[in-house]
C-alpha cells in the first residue's frame, strides 16, 4: 500500500467528522420528519396504490423493451446497503425505482402493522413504541430495512422465541415480473409466501409486508452473567436460552475465545428497586459493547434500559465498527461534547470510501451473522478465533 493510501485510511476520521457527520445529521432529521408526517398525515390507501403503480409501470416497460437484454433489480444504489460490501451488478441491470418508504397502518384489533420495504428499524419502533406495540423481533442497526431483513436475515435476541424477522410476518404484496401484484400469507399463494424469506428478491419487488405486534413496556430489565471459561459460557448461554418463560432477550458477546458476558432481559413497566435505571440511548452514554465488558471485571450486575434504547444498543457504536474508524470516539470528552452527532449514515461511509479502503475491507476485514445450531456453537466459536481471530456476539 503506498504511503498517501495509509494516511487516507489511518487519518479517515479526519473526512468523517468534517463531511459524514454532518450529512448524516442532515439525513437522519429529514428521515424523522419524512417519516412523522406520512404517519399522521399521508396514510391515505391511495397513495401507496400510487406508489405501486409507479412500480408496476417500470416492470411493464422492462417486459416491453428490456426483457431478454437484461435483468431487473432495484434502483437503490449499491453504498446504501447494509453490507460492507458494494454490488456492481446494478449498473449491468435495469433499475427499477422502488421508492417505499412509509408506515401504512396500526391494526391494534389485529395486532398487525402494514408497511413498505424501505421502512427502518428505527422508524419502526419510533412509530410503535409510542403507541405501546413493538414488533416480536427487532434487529438493532437503525437503518436495516423491513425488506432486507425479509429478503435476506434477520436475527435478533428474541429470535430464541420467534425464530428469525421473516417468521413474524403474515402477509407480503409482491410486483412480479409480469408487472401484476399478488398478496401472499398463509392461507392465499401459500407457496410463494413460504418462498419469499431467503429469496433476494429473485421472486418479485416486495412492495409491503404485514408484521406482527406484541405489546411493548417501558423498559427492559437486563441482567449481566460473565463468563471466564469456554464451558462456563456454552452452557450459560444455552441455559438461559432455553428459559423462554423468563428471558424475553438472550445475547452473549463474546471478548475472546474463553471470556464473554451473557445478557438476559425482561420487559418490564416498572423497575426493580436494585436496577438503576440506565438510558444507555443518551449520546454521552459509553458505546454499549465497552459497558457489558466492564462485567467481566466487576461480576455480574443487572440494570433497567429503556425499550428503545435496548433495540439499538448497538447502533451508536455500529456494533464496534466505530472504534476502527474513529478510535476515540468513545473517550468521554468526545461523547459529551460531539457524542449527539454519531454515529455516521452506513451508507455514507460507503459511498465514500476509497478503493483502497475497499480492498482493505474486502481482504481483511470480516463482518457476517452466521446461524449455527447451539450443540455446534462451542465449534463455531473455536473455528472464528482459529480462522480470523475475531470477538463474535451471539443471539
């Protein structure tokens, strides 16, 4: 690597907090509020019907002019997705606009929402929680999309419960490839709505989903259980695992191949007198990694987190992304004075970064969810450390 490519990537911070930053800040209030009004005042049928019809239109020209000369796919562009990795293929294929963004509907007789497939997490929960519903599985990063969690993976510390994101919708709406519209449930195309979970969207453009609610609380009681050994840690993970009347969420991460901390929680609407009430969501809060690993040294604690806060545990420090980025960004001065601003869009990181960073993090850099079943974790994690000597969180 020549020396100019060493101090983009070392001094990468630097473009960071000058242009990212403040993009994302940009990006995230015009999100909130895009998404604030649809909800209250632009939930009309008619205009997601409009909005499908845009689609539906697009894949008619292509069946038209394009069917035979090229594929379909999605017009979002390749940075935008939660992946590390940027797909080159959209630009050898012919892009269609799928531009859905919006909460359609609160069904509380139901106990459904109805979406579109760029709905976030973040605005999920922002939109539910208020309302005291919240979705069975949340996965944590603010940005991940309904439809990619669907089309793809998505795996939370509820799933031991609920199985993965996919298994608590109901119902899709799907544009084929002859430009139609279907529903898909259970008990309507019932084999493609088995189908489309895993599928890429090689089966059509998901243009909505139904999810299923629970009610929500106000917080979320967690409890910490270090661990010291290998053993130790299997079993403790498997064990509470598999207390499914007690442990509402279940996740281990896991600092080296034979220490980790075990996390359990509860949602609760009223704290226990010994659980201080931690809002680990404010900005000048450490990164939620670096607060778990303090129990490996001070025993086992418990504390209560507000719901929200515990859905995105993980999205100020992008898991621990961040450290690798901008390093001192969890030192205390930073967060109380410039924590408000973190962390940047995803998606800008990757719309800016350099060839060499790209190689860089296609060669040697490896962030990926694997599911393993539990009798093979023990295996899983010996194979992680030998192959790529990396600190794994398990759900």
């Amino acid at each position: 690597m020549v020396h100019w490519q060493h101090l983009v990537i070392k001094y990468r911070w630097v473009f960071v907090l000058i242009f990212l930053v403040p993009a994302s800040i940009v990006s995230r209030l015009y999100s909130t509020i895009r998404s604030w009004l649809v909800f209250q005042l632009l939930r009309n049928p008619s205009l997601h019907s409009r909005r499908v019809s845009h689609v539906q239109r697009q894949v008619r020209e292509w069946n038209s002019k394009g069917r035979g000369k090229q594929l379909m796919c999605t017009a979002r562009p390749g940075w935008q997705a939660m992946s590390i990795k940027v797909g080159r293929y959209k630009s050898t294929h012919w892009n269609i606009d799928v531009d859905l963004h919006h909460v359609l509907e609160v069904d509380e007789s139901k106990r459904l929402v109805r979406v579109e497939p760029m709905v976030t997490m973040g605005q999920l929960t922002a939109t539910l929680n208020p309302l005291g519903w919240t979705v069975p599985v949340v996965p944590e990063l603010d940005d991940l999309t309904v439809g990619g969690l669907i089309m793809g993976c998505g795996v939370e510390t509820s799933s031991h419960i609920y199985g993965l994101f996919q298994n608590t919708c109901v119902a899709y709406d799907l544009v084929l490839a002859d430009g139609s519209v279907v529903h898909a449930s259970k008990n309507e195309n019932t084999e493609l709505y088995q189908a489309i979970p895993w599928s890429h969207g090689t089966l059509g453009f998901l243009v909505a989903a139904e999810i299923s609610i629970i009610p929500a609380k106000t917080y979320v009681h967690v409890n910490y259980i270090p661990a010291h050994s290998r053993q130790e840690m299997l079993e403790t993970f498997e064990k509470e695992a598999k207390a499914v009347a007690v442990n509402q969420f279940v996740e281990c991460l896991v600092f080296s191949k034979t220490t980790g901390v075990i996390i359990t929680g509860k949602m609760t609407d009223t704290p226990a007198a010994e659980a201080r009430v931690n809002q680990i969501g404010r900005f000048w809060k450490p990164w939620f990694y670096k607060h778990v690993e303090q129990f490996l040294t001070t025993g086992p604690g418990e504390e209560c987190i507000p719901l929200r806060d515990y859905y995105h545990r993980h999205s100020k420090s992008i898991f621990w992304e961040i450290q690798h980025i901008v390093p001192f960004a969890n030192n205390p001065l930073f967060r109380y004075a410039l924590g408000w601003t973190m962390p940047p869009k995803i998606s800008l990181l990757k719309a800016s970064q350099t060839q060499a960073l790209r190689q860089l993090y296609e060669q040697h850099h490896t962030m990926q969810d694997f599911l393993v079943p539990v009798k093979h974790l023990g295996t899983a994690i010996d194979t992680f450390h030998k192959e790529i000597e990396v600190s794994t969180g398990v759900k």
